[in-house]
C-alpha cells in the first residue's frame, strides 16, 4: 500500500514539473544564416500595450513586410516560418500578435476598449517602430483575412508609410461573401451526400442572409473553402505547441484570446464591412486571392476591388488555392512577390 502510495505521489509530481516545464518552456525563433540577418522573438510596448514582435530575414537591408494577421485574434507566428523560408531570402518579414491575441494577450490587463479602430491605432504605432529599427521609410503592408480588415484601414489612413498594401483573402462586403460561401457549403455538402450538414447550413439560412451571423467555419473548412494544398493551420493546438514560437502559456493565450476578440471584434466586420469604410488609396493596391476561398469569397473581393479608386492596383488569382495562397502556393507567392517589389 505505501509502495502504490509513493508510486502515485511520484507519477503526480512529475506529471505537475511536466506541466510546469510546458506552460514556462522558453520560446525563440530559429537563427537565419548570414552577417546582416535578423532572427528576433520579442515583447515589445506598442500604443500603451505589449505586442509580441518576430523579425526574419537574411539581411536586414531588404525590404520589410509588415504582417497583420487575421482571426480576429489568430495569431499566424507559430506556423510563419514553415511557409516564409522563400520570403525570407529577398525580405525582412515582420509579424505582430495583435492586441488580445496570443503571446499579446496578457490575462490582467483590461481589454474592453478593444475595438478595430483601435487595432487600426496600433498596427500605425507598429509601422512607426519597425520603420525606425529598421532603418525604413517605407514598409510593405500585407494584411491577411481579419488583418485586410485593419490592414486596408491603415494604408487608407497613413499612405505615405506604406510602399503598397497587399490584401490576401481580402474582406469586402460581408454579407454578400458569406452568401455565397452559404451557398458553396450546401451544395458540397449535397453532392457528398450529408444530409445532416446540409439541415444544419440550411437552419442558419436566415440570419447569414440577414448579415446576423458568419457561415460556421467548420463547413467551410470541411469542403475545402478554407485550404487546398495544406491542412488548416489556423487554431492547430498541437502544431503551436510544437513550434519554437509558442510554448503551452501561449497556446493558452491563443485559445482565450481569440475567443475573447471574436466575442468583441466580428459583429464590427458584419454590421461594417470594409467598402463602407474605405473607398479609395494613395498607394499600390494588390489583391491577392484563391480561386477557392469562401472565407473571404475571391467574387466579392473583385467586387471590392473594382469599386475602389487608386493609381495603381491589381487582382491576381491564385488558381489552386483557397484562403491561404501566401501558403499554399508559397513558390509561386514568392516570384510573384519579387517580379512586384525588386524588379523595378
């Protein structure tokens, strides 16, 4: 009895250094070869708030790319440098985890001022610091899914720190896109013979169709609107866990952080979609979009993109992917990024 006693005892205490060793396992980036590289994980005070900062790049005299991350609250970090290594040769590529959201969430501070035109505040402050320690006047702004939401608002606002604005599964009118992916989910649903997600897409007909609610994304990403070529990173628990970026806290963070922006933040893109907001930029507009995305539906950014008035824009398509080109096409995101941006 005392052995099993002791056995207990010593399996409890060592289940409990285990967690401990998880929840504090200090987090890095992996170092980048080259005397001009940078390689940083680190907090960094921004508008009143930490935000947790990565920088990447061979050689910090190339151009910046200024990452804003969509959700709201889903930080791209920890799986940035599975995708970026191409990026990475020829940029310096900077991510942000935005207020309330993973390694930025911090669980005593208030956060009920959290608000879009407050993310707009601090991705500019954000610009501010990143051309100053880099030596850059201008940055490449690049804003995917929810980031396009406050992305495309920054470049609106201060035009002159931004080389372009680059929108990657750009949001547009919602209502219209979230109809259209309705649409999409019911009709794979149909032709894969379930019955039952056909009855449940069908039971929120009403409220999409009103611009009450988003599709839920668990269909989407069940019939391929959210990704083609990768599994769904976004929200992968474990593959965070695994990464050099995130350690167990963190993920805990993630996962509190998120719920707590969406709670906030999503009823400000549905009762205020981004065409009312902004319909004009003094700058280089690129629309990047998949053929396949139904989170943010290529027709609708097309829509968009017609509407708006700018000097120079383009919307390029890419033909085999869904709402993470940048990712699932990463060799042919790269060229294109290169044939922009240095072969002027």
């Amino acid at each position: 009895m005392k052995k099993l006693k002791k056995f207990i005892i010593y399996v409890g205490v060592s289940l409990l250094l285990i967690l401990a060793i998880a929840l504090f396992f200090p987090t890095w980036t992996p170092s980048i070869k080259g005397e001009n590289s940078i390689s940083v994980l680190e907090q960094v005070e921004i508008n009143g708030s930490g935000h947790e900062i990565m920088i990447r790049g061979k050689d910090k005299d190339n151009p910046v790319i200024l990452f804003v991350h969509g959700g709201p609250g889903c930080p791209e970090m920890p799986y940035a440098t599975k995708y970026q290594d191409l990026l990475e040769t020829k940029f310096t590529v900077v991510h942000y985890d935005q207020r309330a959201s993973g390694k930025s969430y911090h669980f005593f501070e208030d956060y009920s001022n959290l608000s879009s035109d407050l993310l707009v505040e601090d991705l500019l402050a954000m610009t501010d610091y990143i051309s100053e320690r880099l030596g850059k006047e201008k940055v490449i702004l690049m804003g995917h899914s929810y980031g396009s939401y406050i992305g495309i608002q920054a470049a609106s606002k201060a035009p002159e720190k931004y080389e372009a604005y680059i929108g990657i599964g750009q949001t547009s009118e919602t209502k219209e896109s979230e109809i259209e992916t309705l649409n999409y989910t019911i009709q794979q649903a149909h032709k894969a013979g379930n019955k039952d997600d056909v009855s449940s897409l069908q039971k929120v007909m009403e409220k999409v169709e009103n611009g009450e609610m988003f599709v839920p994304r668990t269909y989407v990403n069940k019939y391929g609107g959210a990704t083609r070529l990768i599994d769904n990173p976004d929200g992968d628990n474990l593959s965070m866990l695994l990464s050099e970026e995130y350690n167990l806290l963190d993920v805990i963070r993630y996962n509190v952080g998120a719920g707590y922006s969406q709670k906030f933040l999503v009823k400000e893109v549905l009762q205020n979609p981004i065409p009312e907001k902004v319909t004009k930029l003094d700058l280089p507009v690129y629309f990047v979009m998949g053929k396949y995305d139904y989170m943010t539906t290529s027709k609708a950014a097309k829509k968009y993109f017609d509407s708006i008035e700018a000097n120079q824009k383009a919307f390029i398509t890419f033909d085999k992917s869904a709402h993470y080109p940048q990712f699932e096409e990463k060799e042919k995101f790269f060229e294109w990024m290169c044939d922009t941006f240095l072969s002027k």
